[in-house]
C-alpha cells in the first residue's frame, strides 16, 4: 500500500504536468495571436507608405497647375488680378484710424467690423 505523502505527490505532479501543458499551448496561441497582429502592423505600415507617395502625386503643384487649366480654364494669377483692402471693401475708405491718446481717461473706443454679422454665420465651403 503507497502512503499518504506518495500519493499526495504523485496528484501533486499529475496537476503540475497538466498545468505546463495547458499553459504552454496557451502561449503558443498568443505567440501566434502577436505574430499575426506583427505581420498586420507591417502591411499597415506599407499600405500607409503607399498612400503618402500617392498623395504626393496627387498634391503635386505642377500636375495640379496643368489638370485645373486643362478642365477648368484656369490660368496663373496676374499682378493685374490682385486688389488691395480699399478696392474690395469701399466701405473701408471711411474707417480711418483713430490717434491713440496719452490722456489718462478709461474712454473706450469703437470698433467697427469689417465683417457684418450675417457673413459671419454663414459656413466655409
């Protein structure tokens, strides 16, 4: 007959051994799970190298220059074409700047806007 103490220690490795076989695939399965998300990042990496040369391509000023003439007629800008503050907004020739006074009075001046409230509220496109 075996003694108490034996057959506590052949339970004992009975449960260790199948304990590290358990375990053991279990580290198998995430070793697998991590070469798989390596290999994923990886092709991410790739595909995200790829769209930043096609982005480039596509962002390229002169290829941008040559399609908007091409299929909307559009030309350079002319020195002729650009205007100044005064011819866009008339308005702005009767705004004139007020002389900052030295006097020690809390007056507040007014500001007048150049944008009105209603073109404000409207959204960029």
């Amino acid at each position: 007959m075996m003694r108490p103490t034996m057959v506590l220690i052949v339970l004992l490795a009975a449960s260790l051994s199948l304990t590290l076989f358990v375990v053991k695939y279990h580290v198998q399965d995430l070793e697998e799970q991590l070469t798989g998300l390596n290999r994923s990042i990886t092709d991410d990496k790739q595909a995200i190298h790829v769209l930043n040369a096609e982005w480039s391509h596509l962002n390229d000023p002169d290829r941008l220059k040559a399609l908007a003439k091409r299929y909307l007629g559009f030309d350079a800008v002319q020195s002729s074409q650009v205007g100044t503050l005064k011819e866009l907004l008339p308005e702005a020739q009767q705004i004139e700047p007020s002389p900052i006074s030295s006097s020690s009075d809390n007056r507040q001046e007014t500001v007048q806007p150049l944008v009105t409230p209603a073109s404000a509220e409207r959204p960029i496109r």
